[in-house]
C-alpha cells in the first residue's frame, strides 16, 4: 500500500492569539520532476501547487469580473467574492477540494507570495498620492471630510454603549465592537480616487470634491489611529520602549527622505525624456523599495507602511517607477491577496445575536455617515443629486479598508464572525454604491443641458472665442500660420488647453497655467500674441486626467470660457511627404466623446504641415460646401479669412444638378449670398458652383481639390448621406468622426491639412451662461467672458 506523499506535516499547538496550527514544511518537496509519470502527486510539491492557485484564482476572479462588469462593480470586489466562492462559505466546504487546492502548507506559500505583491502595491498607492493638493483643501472640504469620519464615529461608539447593555455579548464581541465602528467610519483616499477612476469622473466637479474630502477624512483616520496606537504602546510597554519606537520611527522617516528617496531620484533622472527605465534601473528602485519595507518590519511596523511612505516621499519622480510595476503586483500577486481575503470569510461563524450586534451597528454608522455628508453638501450649496452621489462615494470600501481587516484578523484583534461581517458588509454596500453613483451622476450634465454655442451666433465683427486642445508640440505651427492668417477680421480669444495622460499620480488637474517659460507651445503662441496685440488674446490651461474621461475637462472649460469652437488635433498624424505617421487611439476616444458632448461647435483639425511660405506668400483655403448646419458653420469660419490680405479663398459650391427641384434650407441660401454680396469685387475670393448628378460626379469633384494647390481644406463634417450625389460613398468611411467628405480628403491621395467643423445644435440665447460661475471646477478662472473683452476694450482705448 503507498503513502500518499506531501510537502510538510502540521500540528496544533499553542500560539499568542489561542491554538494555532503548526507546519513543518520539506525542503525536498520543491518541484515535482515528473513524479507524475511514476504515480506521484504534483501536488503535494510546493511550486506546482502555488502554479495551480495562481491560475485558479485567475480564472475564478475573471469569470466574477466579467458577470459584475456591467453592474459597475470593480476588480477589488470580483476578487473579494472569488475568494468567498473558492474559500470556506462555498468550495471550501468540500473537504476534498480544500486539502488538494488550498492545504494549510499551500496557504502559507501562497500568502507569503501575495503579502509580497500587496507591498509592492502599497508603494504604487503612495505614488499617486500629490501632498500639493493639501494646499487646495477648502473649507468646505475640511467641513466635509471631518464631518464624515467623526460623525459616525461618535454615533457609533454611543451606539456601542447601548448594545453592550441591553444584549449578552461575548467578550470577543464586544472587544470588535469598538474597531468595527471606527473601520466604519474610514474614506480611504486611494480607494476613493481609485474609485473615481473606474467609474471615469476622476476629473468631474464631484470627482475633485470628493478627493479633497477623502483626502481630509483619510487625514483624520491617520492622525486618530497615531494618537490611539501611541497611548495603547504606552500603557502596554515601559515608557523606554516608548521613547525608543518614535526615536526610531524619526530616524527611519529621516532615512527614507534623505537616503533612499535621493537614491531612487538619481536613478530616474537617468531616464531619457519620453523614454523607458532599464532593467538595470528597475531592479535598484525595486531593491531599494525593498529594503524600505524591511526596514518598516524589523522597527515593528507593517512593511507595507514602509513602502507607502517612500511612495507618497517621491512625489513626481516615482511614474516612471510605478508604471513598471504595476503590471506584475497588480496583475499577478495582488489578486491573490484579496482572494486570500475572501478564502478566510466563513458565513457559519455568524451567530444571531452578535451578528445582529454587529448588523444594527454598521447600519447606523453607515446612515450617519451618509447623511453627514449629505447635509453639509446641501448646507455648501450642493445640488442634492450631487450630494446624494458624494454621500454614496464617500460610503465606498476598497483594498486598503480589506487589508486592513484581514492584518487585524492575523494579527487576533478582531475574530472570524466580526472579519466576515465587515468583509460582506463592505462588498455589499460597495456593490450598491458604484451602480447607483454611474446612474445619477454624469459629469457632461454640467454642460449638455445649457444652449449650444457657435460662430453662426457671433455677429461679424464679436470676439471670436476658441479652445484649441495640445498633446504635443507638433500642430502649432500649423496653428500659428491660421491665426495669422484669421488676423484683421476680428478679435480673437484663444484658449490652449495642453492635455496631458495622468500617469503615476492619483489626482486629476485643471488649472491655468501662469508659468509657460518651459512650455515650447505656449512661448510660440505667446509671441504671436504679442505680434498681434489687440486682436489675439491667449490663455493657458492644463488639464492632467485620464484618456477616458479628459473629455470632461474639454467640455467643462468651453462651457465656463462661453467659447464658438473647439479645435482638436487629429489622432493620426503625417509625415513631411505625405505618409501616415504616429497613430493614437486615446487621442481618437477624447475627439469622439468631444464631438458628442461639447457645448460649442468642434473642429478637427488633420495637420500635413503644407505652409511653405518660401514658395508662395500666400496663403490659400478651399471650402467644400455641400449644404447643412455643419457647412454653414465651415462657411461661418471661413470669413475670418477674407480680410486678411495674404489670404486667397477658393468656395467651391458642390449641387445636384436638378438643385431647383430639390428643398433646401433657407439658411444656406441666405449665408451664400451674403458671402457673395460682402467678396463681389474681391480678387482673392474664387466662388465655383459644381452640378453633379450622381455620387461618381461628386467624387470627382472632391478628386479636382488637390489641383488647386490650396493649403487649407474646411468642410463641415455631416452631409445627409440619402442624397442622390452621395450615394454609396458612407461605404468606405474609415474615420467616422470626420463624416463622409472629411474622411476622403484625409487619405494620403491629398496632402493638404484639413479642418472638419462640426456645429452642436444651438440654444436660443447661449451668452446667458456667460454670468454663470464655475463651481468646484478644479481651477481658477481669470479669463472669463467679461475679462477678455475688458483686455481688448482697455487696448484700444490706450
């Protein structure tokens, strides 16, 4: 008869917390070495044991994400709830499957292995941390934040003293009561923002508010816990010992500012530009990160605390450093950290009377809480669907609150029934939460329900108001030679948005930008200000936010700025002869969601660089006019252009043949002939109407454009594709966003630059959202509406 063989033995003996398990593992039992073939088991071997945990862990938390996706729900929760399902209140209750999967020997490595990922993680969340933002805490925030963190506190402990005095509780119950109502109370700051990133209102005007109120709350939290933990050090060790920990602590902190910090800062300014880290870099900063943790453990402090610190101590030089890192704790090692989490979950431990201690409990601290936040917004003048969705976001848990939990299981402060309780309870108000946030709130609210705004509502001679949105350097010169070329028609207000990703930082920005000395663009588009004094105007802002939701930041400042138009750069960009170049599907997702939400007409702008004045003083612009809104604000546009003097403008009216037949709106008609009345005479003006009869003759039309040696191309974007001269052209479109003519001329058979306008359906009276100021928006204002015009008046009165 064989005996199964296994890689350690184990026994009960007695540990600091009550019996505890002993194992003694076999040094030998490493690798399998095809055993399998001579009737062995691979797992009773270490490394194949901890291969099938990892993959089964995968597999189960990727199969929960993909059923609470569409609920909204994140990758913390999908990993908790895999860990109930494969751990003692589901699988593991099949005896079988928890010796062969998750045998105690089993369980110790792979802790180990996601103890180590979590530290990594903690280090990663100390990163994103900005401690500037502490100097844009208002009082609102402070009001806030505090509010949230003592209230239910305060209540709960009250709450504590009642329960205590009319139920029977346990000692262990009511040791856990006190700690369940201050986790209760806890908003952690990088759960927050890691929150409001998933749900993509990172950068939204209730987004900012809420992480300056995490941001305060979590400040609470730390600063209670320190003050607590030093008296409970104090009245449990000898007052040495006392003074001893906080004279290490201050020498750590030292070491860590003064030491490791300036280590890892020479190892990144060792990067090129724009470039990546080397191995051999990587492995210094992880090292160091490494030891850092150590250092944490052995003065008797978790070594994830270590690794949090020098995270938020590096500030902006550890991106770089966190973007590498990620991949691996976050995708391999720290899901098996909170499926251990769950593992340990045992619903049979709860009793029915502390249970319901610790039920009446948590539903008063998180009502407290709620409606603590709720009616400080409401006092602030929030509206109350906002109030309500901060309330909900302020209620959230995530990976730091369910780390905290199972360190406070370990470690025998808290027992299994109180841990379940506090897991499932933060998993199910999450779970509420996060659907019911993505309902109410939409950030685009802000500016979809106020009038549209375009150039067809300026009148000749207004100020000409436009976004023009950056990620690099390379359109602005393209830019430039277009303002120059719009000189003398009219005043103009630029507003340059430099849009940047956020990368290794957990706090979005939108902020005017006073200081553009190392900022190429914004010193080219300064100068031609100043060239054209009186007639331009330049603002800059910078906006630092994700991809997905850098829309908002677009969207939110057209509509504060009351601008005619956004001009966004197109996703593809072009070499000098002709070729396609970089390609960035990011930049393309911020230009559709632009073109969808914005408060003003939109203008994509397709860049070839074709401005040679060496060849040719003049500057040359073709407009394609089909007929529609869109057109008539391409047409809108185009008479920026006729009063400049080095300006040619070709208008190439393309018709059906049988036009007199076919309906046609009054608006075009009337625009057309007021062109044509205000260039009678104009040498530089070339009107052309084109008769087609088919989507052939259109075709060809469009094809004639490149023989006319222009510059610049504009054309609305949206032509009614049932019409008879554009049938059967819609099949081939590439680029949806620049309709069905934009997306012809951007083919590399031409190689002018193009500009596709696009006009939003427009309100009855837009320059009522002028007075309108913005709230919460994340930045200063100083080029408001009324403050541009004062800078031309106050000009030309001089």
């Amino acid at each position: 008869m064989s005996v199964k063989q296994t890689s350690a033995s184990e026994g009960n003996v007695e540990g600091p917390h009550g019996e505890e398990t002993l194992i003694c593992q076999f040094i030998h039992m490493t690798n399998s070495q095809g055993s399998t073939w001579l009737g062995g088991d691979p797992f009773s071997y270490t490394v194949p044991l901890l291969l099938a945990q990892f993959s089964l862990i995968f597999l189960v938390t990727s199969l929960v994400w993909l059923f609470l996706r569409p609920c909204k729900q994140g990758m913390i929760s999908a990993q908790l709830i895999g860990g109930v399902i494969l751990g003692k209140s589901c699988l593991g209750r099949i005896r079988a499957y928890s010796d062969l999967i998750f045998p105690p020997e089993g369980r110790q490595i792979l802790e180990t292995s996601a103890d180590l990922g979590f530290i990594l993680y903690l280090f990663i969340l100390g990163v994103h941390i900005d401690l500037n933002l502490v100097k844009k805490v208002e009082r609102y925030a402070v009001v806030i934040g505090v509010s949230c963190f003592i209230v239910p506190l305060a209540i709960g402990l009250g709450v504590i003293v009642m329960v205590t005095r009319t139920m029977e509780l346990d000692s262990m119950t009511q040791q856990c009561l006190p700690l369940v109502a201050s986790l209760t109370a806890i908003s952690s700051f990088p759960v927050i923002t890691s929150l409001l990133t998933d749900l993509k209102i990172l950068n939204s005007e209730i987004g900012r508010i809420a992480t300056l109120t995490a941001l305060v709350s979590d400040i609470c939290n730390y600063a209670l816990s320190l003050v607590f933990g030093g008296v409970v050090v104090y009245l449990m060790s000898k007052k040495f010992a006392v003074i001893m920990s906080i004279i290490c602590a201050i020498l750590f902190l030292l070491v860590i500012l003064f030491i490791l910090r300036p280590l890892i800062t020479c190892v990144v300014k060792r990067v090129p530009e724009g470039g990546q880290m080397k191995q051999s870099q990587f492995v210094v900063v992880a090292v160091i990160v490494l030891i850092c943790g150590l250092g944490s453990e052995v003065l008797g402090q978790p070594a994830g605390l270590g690794t949090f610190i020098l995270g938020v101590a590096l500030m902006n030089e550890g991106g770089l450093v966190a973007n590498k890192m990620e991949t691996f704790s976050i995708g391999v090692l720290v899901p098996a950290k909170f499926v251990i989490s769950g593992l340990i979950v045992d619903v049979s431990s709860i009793q029915s009377l502390s249970g319901s201690a610790y039920g009446i409990l948590l539903l008063i601290c998180y009502t407290c809480k709620f409606l603590a936040v709720f009616v400080l917004s409401v006092y602030y003048k929030l509206p109350i669907r906002d109030a309500t969705v901060l309330s909900l976001i302020m209620c959230c848990k995530g990976a730091i609150e369910a780390a905290l939990y199972i360190t406070l299981f370990e470690d025998g402060v808290i027992g299994r029934e109180a841990y379940s309780i506090l897991l499932l309870s933060m998993l199910m108000m999450t779970g509420i939460a996060r659907p019911l946030i993505a309902h109410l709130y939409d950030p685009s609210s802000r500016y979809v329900g106020i009038d549209r705004n375009s150039i067809m509502l300026n009148q000749p001679n207004d100020e000409l108001r436009m976004l023009l949105c950056i990620h690099d350097t390379d359109n602005i010169p393209t830019i430039i030679t277009i303002l120059e070329a719009m000189h003398g028609s009219r005043p103009i207000t630029l507003f340059a948005l430099s849009l940047m990703e956020l990368k290794g930082r957990g706090v979005a920005i939108l902020e005017q930008t006073t200081n553009t000395t190392s900022n190429q663009a914004a010193k080219a588009l300064n100068s031609l200000s100043n060239r054209n004094a009186g007639y331009l105007i330049i603002r800059h802002f910078t906006s630092i936010s994700p991809y997905a939701s850098m829309h908002v930041d677009v969207c939110t400042l057209a509509a504060d700025q009351v601008t005619n138009i956004v001009i966004l750069p197109f996703h593809k960009q072009f070499t000098i002869n002709g070729g396609l170049g970089l390609n960035s599907p990011q930049v393309r997702t911020v230009n559709q969601n632009v073109m969808s939400k914005s408060p003003c007409s939109v203008a994509i702008l397709i860049d070839r660089g074709q401005f040679n004045r060496l060849t040719s003083p003049t500057f040359h612009v073709c407009l394609l006019f089909l007929g529609g809104m869109d057109d008539c604000e391409a047409l809108a546009l185009c008479t920026s252009f006729i009063c400049n003097q080095n300006v040619s403008l070709t208008f190439i009216w393309i018709r059906p043949w049988d036009h007199a037949k076919h309906e046609q709106l009054s608006m075009e008609i009337e625009m057309v002939n007021q062109f044509k009345v205000k260039t009678m005479g104009n040498k530089r003006i070339t009107y052309k109407e084109e008769l087609v009869r088919d989507a052939i003759d259109t075709t060809k039309v469009i094809g004639s454009v490149k023989d006319y040696n222009c510059n610049l191309c504009v054309v609305g974007r949206y032509h009614d594709i049932e019409s008879e001269i554009l049938a059967g052209i819609n099949d081939w479109s590439e680029c949806p966003e620049l309709g069905i003519i934009g997306d012809m001329l951007a083919t590399p058979d031409f190689q002018f630059s193009l500009l596709v306008v696009q006009q939003q359906l427009a309100g009855e009276d837009v320059h009522d959202y002028a007075a309108v100021q913005p709230v919460a928006s994340g930045y200063i204002s100083s080029s408001r509406y009324s403050d541009c015009k004062d800078d031309f008046d106050s000009f030309h009165r001089l």
